[in-house]
C-alpha cells in the first residue's frame, strides 16, 4: 500500500507537468444533451467531489467500470482512510432512504477527449463514454475520470466501458 501511495504521488507532479494525464472528477457532463433539449432527467444528480488528497481519484478512476454505494459506510469504505472527509461530504449530499450514489470509474482519451453522459432505457439507467465525431487523431493523452452520481435507490443502473461512436 505504501510503494502503491508512493508511486501515485510521484507520478502526480510528472503526469500534470507532461500533460499526458488529464484528471477528472464529478464534471457533471452526463446528461447534458438532456439539458441542452430542455428534458432535464431529475433522477440523475451529479455530486460534487474535492478530495484534499488528489492521488484519491488515480485510485478509484479509470477502471471502466460501475460501483454502487447503498449506505455512508459503503461511500467511507471506497475512498478509504484518506478520503474520511470527501466520503463525509459525498454521503451528506444524499438522502440514502430514497437514492445511492454510483461511481462511475471511466476513462478515455483525446485531443478530443470522449464525455461522460447517460440515458434511460425502460426504467433502466445507463452511462457510457461518447466519443468525439470520427475523423480527429486521438490518444495523444489519457483522461481519468471519477464521478459521482445519486440515483433513485431502486434504479437499475450500468454503464457501458466500450466507448462510443
């Protein structure tokens, strides 16, 4: 766990120097074509995640996949000892009676980098990463991301890792 926390951070300063990582965290860009076409989907609320250790987000993000946190000590287990005050301020943005927060652990890669976004399907929710419109040379840099999000407690919900087209 130590080598683990040493090579994050020694890697932290060189991947924002070289700009060869661009790191994200809640950017809140799910579901803005939703917006943008004045549907809203209010069952999906981005939350807000500032870490005070940023090598929290290299540890849960870019793994592709989707992780559900039913309870507080769920979203205190995920971040771990060092993320005691984000997991705080995670689980006191949602009421745990009526929703969960998901991670959405993705990753991505640009110039044009590819976006976060979801849509519902029979009752279903489902995020996945839209790529840029072909056409452009990519994976110039790796993007992270990790965003948060609350949805309805009995929602099904899955992402997608393979991006799309």
């Amino acid at each position: 766990m130590l080598f683990r926390r040493s090579m994050i951070l020694a890697l932290c300063p060189l991947a924002a120097w070289s700009g060869l990582w661009l790191v994200t965290a809640s950017v809140g860009t799910a579901g803005e074509k939703d917006k943008k076409e004045g549907k809203e989907d209010k069952s999906v609320r981005s939350l807000k995640f500032a870490p005070k250790e940023p090598a929290i987000i290299f540890a849960i993000g870019g793994k592709s996949k989707l992780t559900r946190c039913d309870d507080a000590e769920a979203v205190a287990k995920l971040l771990g000892d060092d993320g005691k005050a984000a997991a705080k301020a995670l689980a006191d943005q949602v009421d745990f009676k009526k929703e969960a927060i998901v991670l959405i652990s993705w990753t991505t890669s640009g110039p044009p980098d590819g976006v976060l976004k979801h849509e519902m399907q029979d009752k279903q929710i489902i995020f996945y990463v839209q790529g840029p419109p072909a056409g452009g040379v990519r994976g110039q840099r790796a993007r992270i991301g990790a965003d948060f999000f609350a949805v309805p407690r009995d929602a099904k919900v899955t992402f997608e890792p393979k991006e799309r087209q």
